[in-house]
C-alpha cells in the first residue's frame, strides 16, 4: 500500500498496491460480517463508485451489454464540473455482476430496490470497520488510514497507470466532468 500525507500532517492518502490483492483483502473482511458490506466494497474499488453513490444502484440498473459482452451499472453521481449529479454508465467486471445479481437474488430484493440498502455514512463506515479488521488480523498498521475514497482513489490509478486506460475514457466511466477532476488521480 502507498500512503502519502498531505504537508500539514492531517490528511493520508492510500493507494492499494498490489491493487487487485489488497482490494481482495479488504473484500473479505467486509463479508466476514455481511455479503451486502462485500458488494459495496466492490462497487467502490472495482467499479469506481464514491460512497455517495453505492445505494443509488438498483437490479434494474445493472445490465449485460451483449455488443461490449460485458456489464454496465447505471450511477446518479455528482457533476465535477459543479451542476447538477447526472447519470453515467459505470463498467462492472463479470465476476462484480454475477455477485451483484446472486446478493440481490438470494436477499431477494425488488428490481427497484436499491442493492446496497444503507446510508452514505454507514458505507464509509463499513470501510473503516473492514481496514479495522485488517489491522487486528496482522495485516499492517497502514490499512488504518484507508477510507472509501482510496478505493475508488485506487481503482482509476490503477487502470490509467497499470492497465493504460485512457483518460478519457476513465472520465465517462468514473463520472469526472474535466480533466482537472480527474488529474490528482494521475
């Protein structure tokens, strides 16, 4: 994990490094106390969904493109250019859809039902709890400073550094307006 503070001492920022295993780990503590902590974890770090957004998402707004072969989730999110929230399509990798569609199948929730059922608060707090967990398990003290903004923090640094992504298209996925929004990502 990189941690970097801020210069007056106050503020840390984590990147999960390596991303896909350290998001596992924070994924499997989040369903040592429930599924549903799980699924909101993952729409934060392996979708790109800020807290904020985690319990606009219903079943019906989760949907295979048969032309992409993959799956898109319809988000209501701020506007980073300062208007109104407006609504993107944010990508969903396969095995992120199938738990999606077996939690919300298996909790038996209405299509119109949002997936994750809780407040923005209460996310954040689901973080907190999980990288807890992490730290008393023997993980590293680093894992204290990990809020729900680093996963979505964590989620664009590694597709546009790793994997390449263009810019452009992390902006329409992740829901940034311009490219200042999205630069300290980089």
């Amino acid at each position: 994990m990189v941690r970097i503070t801020d210069d007056s001492g106050t503020y840390t920022k984590c990147i999960l490094d390596p991303y896909e295993e350290e998001l596992g780990k924070l994924e499997a503590a989040a369903r040592q106390e429930d599924w549903e902590r799980e699924v909101a974890i993952q729409l934060m770090g392996r979708c790109g969904l800020r807290a904020d957004e985690v319990n606009y998402p219903t079943r019906e707004r989760l949907r295979w493109s048969s032309s992409g072969a993959c799956w898109f989730l319809e988000v209501r999110g701020k506007d980073t250019s300062g208007g109104e929230g407006k609504t993107r399509d944010a990508w969903v990798p396969e095995d992120v859809g199938e738990n999606i569609q077996r939690f919300v199948s298996e909790r038996e929730r209405a299509p119109n039902e949002p997936i994750v059922s809780v407040s923005t608060s209460s996310v954040r707090r689901w973080v907190r709890e999980a990288a807890a967990q992490l730290v008393e398990e023997g993980e590293g003290d680093r894992w204290g400073y990990v809020s729900s903004h680093d996963l979505r923090r964590s989620w664009a640094t590694y597709h546009m550094l790793e994997k390449g992504t263009d810019v452009r298209m992390m902006m329409a996925i992740g829901g940034w307006s311009n490219y200042d929004a999205i630069e300290p990502y980089l």
